[in-house]
C-alpha cells in the first residue's frame, strides 16, 4: 500500500524538516491501548516511508525505537544522540538525516542543565533529565551548512523551560556569528503552547521563527498537536514546533493528523516544514 504524503521526498536546494515525538514504548499494556508501541509501529513506517524527511527530530524514542526507526527510513538514514541519563539510556532525541543529501560534520549532546558537559545532569527544576542535541551538516547538493538543534523540553517545570530556551538561544546566537553562515532549523516538543511565555522567549527578537507562522502556505489546519490518540480537530494547541533561523525560508508547512482506519502512530502528531537557504524579503 502506497500512503498519500503530505509531503513526501523534495529537491534540492529544499530540505524537508520534520519533528515527531514517537511515544515511547511502555510494557504490560493491554492489546486494545493505543499506547502499544507493537501496534503503533506500522503507522509511525507508513508515514516515514511516505514522508521521507530530509532531516527528522525524534523525541521520547529508546534504544530499540531508535535502531527501529533507522530501517523504517531506509538504508541512506543515518542518526546520531544517546540516552539522556548518565550512561547513555532511556531516551532519546536523536536527529536522522538522509546522507544522500546531507554530511554530518559534527554533533554533540549537551544536558540541559547548568553543568551541560555532565552527561545525565539536570538542573533549573525539572524532575527527570532533558538534553539538547545539535549537528552540522555539509549539504551535498549547495555546498551550504546546515545546524540542526533538536529537544524535548519538561513537561512540569516553567522555569525548566525558559532555561533550556535561553540555552538553546545561546548557541543558535554563536552560530548566526560563525562563518560560512549556516542554515539553522529546530526541532522539538517545547511542552508549552505558542501563546506561552517559552514561545516568546524563543521568537521575540527574531533569532528564530515559528515555521508555522513564517511559512508562505499551510498545508493544513492548525491541528493540536498533542492528539492523544484522538481525532483531530482544527484549532488546536501547537507544542512541537519547527523553528527556523533568519537566514531561512519556510515555503510551506503543515500538521500531520493523518489516522489509519481511526489509529494514530503517535499520541503527537508529526510537524513538517519545507524550508531553503535565504531569506525572502516578504518573510516575517
């Protein structure tokens, strides 16, 4: 069976951007749960395979979710992130990336913390540990760099959240200040809607910019994008964002509430941008 794409695969000098948070797997669940990762991961495939994102951030996906999710994309797919506790376990947010079109340069994890070198370290309030994970990319095709960040931000901690936006802010300001420039795109669940206090935080000045907001055409409705399994409806709460650095275009955008006989693959939906290298001057 062949899936309509929302997207689907792009050329260059496009990037196909997504953010999923894919639900991590739970044991001793009930055949009939939605949560059953045995059961949701058909769907996730079906829409990877359809999709076939340039670069994907991940979140709350563990070990063999990860090594899963790198044969559902294919054999061109490539990932890099470590489990956010102190010896490499529990999950991840790991960012894949098509090597057809993009060569990592480097990567590296940091702890969102105040001791972000410390593997498993946590700080600020938040209950369990949360990491941000970044790579820079050569694009094969333009010779351009591409910085991606991706994270998945506490889900209790206000105050946990506006200290991982200043970190994150902090190292996406000294990237906007290296040469070459890079292209900067941001991926994540942000566990705070877009009239928060973390959405300002991140947006104001205009170091980064909600795709959602500054792409030139939707794709669909503004769907909620916590699910929970359940059908979708217009207008809802947007947690997991794509974010886009200044020196990039978002063409289009949309929200990928797509159901399989009424199952969803995730309790998030999927958020996915088509983004290039510089600015158009109609952009906000």
């Amino acid at each position: 069976m062949t899936d309509v794409a929302l997207i689907g695969p792009v050329a260059a000098p496009e990037l196909h951007v997504m953010t999923f948070n894919i639900r991590r797997r739970f044991a001793h669940l009930l055949p009939g749960n939605p949560d059953r990762w045995e059961s949701r991961k058909p769907l996730v495939r079906r829409i990877l395979v359809a999709e076939q994102p340039t670069l994907l951030g991940v979140q709350e996906a563990l070990a063999d979710q990860v090594e899963w999710l790198a044969g559902a994309l294919g054999p061109h797919y490539r990932g890099v992130g470590r489990g956010r506790n102190a010896d490499g376990g529990d999950e991840r947010c790991t960012i894949f990336y098509d090597s057809r079109r993009l060569e990592l340069t480097d990567w590296t994890q940091r702890a969102l913390s105040d001791t972000p070198d410390v593997p498993g370290s946590r700080s600020w309030g938040n209950r369990v540990r949360r990491v941000l994970v970044s790579a820079e990319f050569t694009d094969l095709a333009t010779n351009g760099r591409v910085l991606a960040f991706n994270t998945h931000l506490d889900h209790h901690s206000w105050r946990s959240r506006l200290r991982a936006a200043d970190a994150l802010l902090g190292l996406v300001r000294a990237a906007q200040s290296a040469e070459p420039a890079a292209a900067i795109v941001v991926t994540g669940d942000f566990n705070a809607d877009a009239d928060s206090a973390l959405h300002r935080r991140l947006t104001i000045d205009g170091t980064l910019r909600d795709a959602w907001l500054a792409a030139a055409d939707r794709l669909t409705p503004q769907w909620g994008t916590f699910g929970h399994y359940k059908r979708p409806t217009p207008g809802g709460k947007r947690i997991d964002f794509i974010l886009a650095g200044p020196g990039v275009t978002v063409l289009r955008t949309g929200i990928n509430a797509m159901r399989f006989n009424g199952l969803a693959a995730s309790d998030h939906e999927p958020v996915q941008a088509v983004l290039r290298a510089g600015t158009s001057p109609a952009q906000p």
